[in-house]
C-alpha cells in the first residue's frame, strides 16, 4: 500500500461549491504540506503542517483552508471554488529535521467548471 | 522566488550521463541541495540531497562546487525512464525554511 494516499484522485466541481481533498499517510511524519501545480509554474506551497493542530501559510494561501486534527491526516478545502483553481494538487510528508526529505502522494487532479 | 537557477531544459542520449546542472549562489552555511523529479504528473521523488561533500546513492551522484554555489546532478547511465523534470532545491531543515520547487530542468532522454 502507498505510504501517502490522497483522495479523490480526480474531481470535477462546479464554481461556488466547497469542496475537500483529503490526504492520509502512513509513515508516521509529523510534517505535512499541500501544495498546488499548474502547467510551467512548478509547484506552490500552499499551506503546511509541522504537527497536530500547528498550520502555517505558504506561498499562495488565500481562497484554501486546512485541517490537521490528527497526525496522519492533513486535510485541504476550497470554501468556495472559483476556475482559477483548477489545478494538481499534491499532499506531501516528511519527518524534519537534517533528513528533510519530502514523500509524495499521487497527486488529485480537480478541475472547476 | 526559488532560490536557485536550472536550465529549463535539457536533452541526453540514452546510455550517457546525464548532468544537471544548479546555480545557488545565495546559498547560506546551513543550507542543504536536494534534488526532486517528477515524471508526468506523478507525486515528486527524492532523489538525493547535500551539504558540502559530493553524494552518490542507487540512483544518482551529486557534485557541489567548493564554494558551494553551484551542483550537477549525474544519472550515470540515463535511461528512458529518467525522462523527467527535475528539480533543485536549497533549504535549511528546519521550522522556520520552506522548500520552494521553483520550476526545475526538463530532461528528455533520447533513443
């Protein structure tokens, strides 16, 4: 079983509906981060997690929400969907300290009508 | 902005190595180089990462500059499958660093 799943892996949603993306990881990593990727602008931070209950802002925050109300689980909500958030998005985990390496999920690919 | 510059992209023949080069010439003491890559569309994987000493683990070598504001990343034997756009990322371990994708080589390996 992958170690970072991410659900759904695809969703289509109409503009003006909330909707959540859930990440779930069994790696047992404190830190969690979700972050966004749009066709040649690389990947985005868009809000990270380095324990139960702590959240912090990334690079592009505003219109998304998040939920860390457990350790292996980092959920990301668009309260109210607009088109220009249609997008990949990637949940990742890592452990922190020197061996900062980040593990990926596959990826939900949402798009927003 | 990243804090790092890479070609935006790059081409290799099957068989070769394949170099990838990173210019950090901001780096600070305490920062590490980590090198990603994702292959269409899939989640990023690690590849390796560096303080100061050249790395080399099953999949690739890194080299770092003395000075340590530059890197290559080498795939020894490139493959097809290394088809992918690869990143370099400098950041430090810890709370207050965020890692910052930037938007990495495109390596196409040629057969």
């Amino acid at each position: 079983d992958a170690d970072v799943t991410q659900t759904p892996r695809n969703r289509i949603t109409k503009t003006g509906k909330r909707i959540m993306l859930e990440c779930s990881q069994t790696k047992g990593h404190d830190r969690m981060y979700w972050y966004r990727q749009d066709p040649g602008l690389g990947l985005r931070l868009i809000y990270y997690s380095f324990d139960v209950k702590d959240i912090n802002k990334g690079e592009i925050s505003d219109g998304y929400s998040v939920s860390r109300q457990a350790q292996a689980k980092f959920s990301l909500s668009l309260e109210s969907a607009i088109p220009n958030q249609t997008a990949l998005y990637f949940c990742a985990t890592s452990q922190g300290g020197v061996q900062e390496t980040q593990y990926f999920g596959p990826g939900t690919r949402l798009l927003v009508l | 902005d990243a804090k790092t510059t890479q070609p935006t992209s790059m081409d290799c023949a099957e068989g070769r190595a394949a170099n990838l080069p990173c210019n950090h010439s901001t780096i600070s003491g305490n920062e590490y180089v980590y090198w990603y890559r994702q292959i269409h569309s899939q989640g990023p994987q690690y590849i390796i990462h560096g303080l100061k000493n050249n790395e080399t683990n099953e999949m690739a070598s890194l080299i770092i500059t003395e000075d340590r504001k530059s890197s290559t990343l080498i795939l020894p034997h490139a493959t097809l499958r290394d088809t992918a756009v690869y990143y370099c990322i400098v950041s430090r371990p810890n709370r207050d660093d965020k890692i910052i994708f930037g938007k990495g080589t495109r390596l196409h390996i040629l057969p």
